[in-house]
C-alpha cells in the first residue's frame, strides 16, 4: 500500500499517535488559506511523492515567510521530483504538506513490520534514527533494537518498558508507549 505523508499522518491522528498539524495543497490558490488556518511565521513544506529521500532531493523547504510557502509550491506543484528511490524520471509532484515545524531535540526510528517467519509482529527501534536508517542497519547493526510481539498475547507493557529501556528514552517512556500502542492498533485492530 503506497500512501502519502499527509495520509499516514491522518491515520496516525486517528490511532492516538501525535502528529503536527498540517494541510495539504494541489493549486497555489490554496496556500493563503492553509498559512491561516496553521498560523505562525514558519512552515515546512514537502512534496508529497511516493519515494524516500525527498529532503535530499530538495522536497521539504522550511519556510519563514508566505512568499517562500508560496514560491516552493510555484516551484513543484506539476513537476517531477527525482530522488534516490524514484528511478530516473522521477515521481509526480500533485501535492504538498505544508506544516509547523518541529522542535528536534533527538531523533529515533521506529518501526514495525510482520515477520513471516515466526508469523509475529516485529518493533524496530533505533537511537540512531531519522533518515538513512538501512545505511544503520547495513554498518551499525547493534544500535537496532527489536521486540517481538506474539500473536496470542498482543503488546503488553513489558514490551514498550523494554524498548523504552533499551532507547534511554526514561521520562519520555509514557509517550514511546503511546506511538508503539497508536501504531499497533492500526495494524493489528487490536488494543
């Protein structure tokens, strides 16, 4: 399944899992409107692809004025951006998110995916996230955590303690708790 930034932010939002607020435009007519309704004096604006490596490939501007929101999504709307993941020609510009930006203290990967061999969900983490998380995995493999999650017993909270532990997260263990529950929920259907 192939979806947008934007959309698996929705469906973060509807599981629980904190998102910045964000809205999505397709014509340059809509920018006014959406800088109004997020307020503020700066934004970030991506292009919404079906590739990784946008930010690389020039997709994601922090804005501090209108103009540039504006002026980037001039630049893009229409066009194709190419990134390390796109092929050649690129994938299709029709759309971007434009969003507050976020304070970053630290960066972390989490992910989750189902491991057919034991037939169990797999959480992935890492204190060395953000971008280039399989360059981590391919050189640095001991700073992946993972945590197995049996199909009888579902998630419990020795599961989010242990990855919490093993992240260093401490104080902010109640919020992992809160994403790993969100992202669990809406692959599973379950609590």
């Amino acid at each position: 399944m192939n979806l947008h930034e934007f959309q698996a932010k929705q469906l973060f939002h509807d599981y629980g899992i904190p998102v910045p607020e964000g809205h999505v435009v397709s014509s340059e007519s809509e920018v006014a409107d959406v800088l109004k309704k997020l307020g503020g004096n700066t934004w970030v604006s991506k292009v919404q692809v079906h590739a990784g490596g946008r930010g690389k490939a020039g997709g994601v501007k922090i804005c501090q004025q209108q103009d540039e929101v504006l002026s980037f999504v001039k630049q893009w709307l229409g066009q194709s951006l190419v990134t390390y993941q796109s092929g050649g020609e690129g994938q299709p510009v029709n759309q971007l998110l434009i969003e507050h930006p976020c304070n970053i203290a630290e960066e972390f990967y989490l992910g989750m995916l189902l491991d057919r061999a034991s037939s169990q969900i797999v959480f992935m983490a890492s204190t060395a996230g953000g971008m280039d998380i399989e360059e981590v995995a391919r050189t640095e493999p001991e700073k992946i955590h993972t945590i197995n999650i049996h199909p009888a017993t579902g998630l419990q909270s020795y599961h989010v303690r242990n990855l919490a532990c093993a992240l260093g997260l401490g104080e902010h263990a109640r919020e992992q708790g809160q994403i790993m529950r969100g992202l669990y929920r809406l692959y599973t259907g379950q609590d």
